[in-house]
C-alpha cells in the first residue's frame, strides 16, 4: 500500500508546484497569486486546463504556446518536476511515514523552492514568504513530536539572524557596499527556526562550500553579485537528508 502513498505524493506535489510556478512568476511583479487563473506571459490568453498538465503539457507543446508561439520559461516544467521529487524524498527519509516531521519539512521546502527561484531570477526575497516561515517555524517547535523543542527553533532563528545581520553591517563598513540583502537575514532566521539551534551552524557552513564550489564551477568574479538564498535552501537539504551522517563522517574523521 506504500505505493498509494508515492503517487499521492507525486500528484499533490505536481499540482503544488503548478502553483508554486504562478507565485514565483507573479509575485516580484506584484500581481495576484488567485486571480486570474493561468495565462500565457505572451498573450495573455487563459491556458486550458487540459493544457495545463504539470511538466506533460510543457513537453508536448515543446515550451511553447500554442496560440502565440512565444517560450514558456523552463522553471515551469522544472519546478513542477522538482516539487514532488523534493516531497518524496522528504517522505523517505522520515521512514516512508506521514509523521509530524515530514509535514514540517514539506512545508519548509515549498516556501523555500519558491524563495530559490525567486531569489534566482531577481536577487530579492520578498517578506511576505521570509517572515510567515519565520513564525509558522516557531509554532510547529511548540507542537508535540517534533524533532526540535521552542528553545532550539528561537535560538536558532536568533542566532542566524544576528550573526547575518552583523556580517551584512561589517561587510558594509569594509568594502562599503551591501553585501547581504536584508531578505537573506530573513530567511536565514527562518532556516534556524526550522532547523535549531545548534544546527543551523551546519546548514551555515554547507550554504557556504556549496557557494564556494558553485562560484568555481561557474568561474564568477569575486565581485560579482549572486543570491545568497538559494545556497541556504540547498544547505538545508543536504542537512534534512543528509545531515547525521555528514556529522558522524566528520565525527569519524577527528578521531583519527
Ligand atoms: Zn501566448
């Protein structure tokens, strides 16, 4: 019966990431998420709900409308694919079973997929998503069965807000420019609510060698501005999926 569980999974996370898709292009443009329903960038014409199926509907119109002819972004195709994989592996590795945690962590990681891209195209996290995850991370601490306890989720938050916040402040009196944008000091704070204290230090240093690695595979300039946010997301991930074993590698490695 596991197997129910997978395809409720991958349909709820395909119609999820649908939606996902709308806030990510609407929202930096300011319009509404509800209304209206979904359009073509070009033309403006409402998508049939027949064409309008996650990622198959992309694929077969080849990542065009089918009325204007003009390219609909591959995020589409990409997030709605990206959404349900996140949630099944979320689902694994809370032991195939809808516990609390896994809850918290769908929630987690559909706010912050959204963050990644938006954050991607236009380099801003906007408050509306940054300081609600902030919160909603706070409460779930209060709630029974938890991985974390209040203590550790507002330590956490405290913590990587600060220390953000200072860094933001010592970068800008150094080189004179803003380093950190305020939406990362956000969403930082709301990584450490979800997390805890003191994990976040982990999810801190993983962002940060991600980034590294990233900054030299792409071979950027050393000042070149690049989002923050999407680094902090992957960190996350790699410590929910990850982060027990990492630990006990290195762990491991200190008592050689
Ligand atoms: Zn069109």
């Amino acid at each position: 019966m596991i197997i129910v569980s997978y395809i409720l999974i991958v349909i709820l996370g395909a119609a999820l990431g649908s939606f996902f898709n709308v806030v990510i292009s609407r929202l930096p443009q300011g319009q509404s998420i509800v209304h209206p329903p979904s359009r073509c960038p070009g033309c403006h014409k409402r998508i049939k709900p027949w064409r309008n199926i996650p990622v198959v509907s992309w694929l077969a119109l080849r990542g065009r409308c089918p009325d204007c002819g003009c390219r609909i972004h591959w995020h589409y195709p990409l997030v709605e694919a990206l959404t349900p994989l996140i949630f099944l592996s979320l689902f694994l590795a809370s032991g195939s079973t809808f516990d609390p945690t896994f809850g918290k962590w769908a929630i987690f990681f559909g706010v912050s997929l959204i963050i990644f891209f938006i954050d991607s195209f236009h380099m801003l996290i906007p408050d509306v998503l940054s300081i609600p995850l902030i919160i909603v991370g706070l409460l779930i601490s209060l709630l029974p069965d938890m991985d974390i306890g209040f203590y550790s989720a507002f330590s956490g938050a405290a913590f990587a807000f600060l220390f953000f916040w200072g860094l933001g402040v010592l970068y800008q009196k150094v080189r004179k420019i803003d380093g950190l944008g305020g939406g990362d000091v956000k969403y930082i704070a709301a990584v450490g609510a979800f997390v805890g204290f003191p994990w976040v230090l982990f999810v801190m240093v993983a962002a940060a060698i991600v980034a590294v690695v990233f900054f030299l595979a792409m071979r950027l300039r050393r000042d070149q501005a690049f989002a923050f946010g999407p680094f902090l997301v992957v960190g996350t991930y790699i410590f929910v999926l990850a982060g027990e074993s990492v630990m006990n590698w290195y762990v491991g490695l200190l008592s050689l």
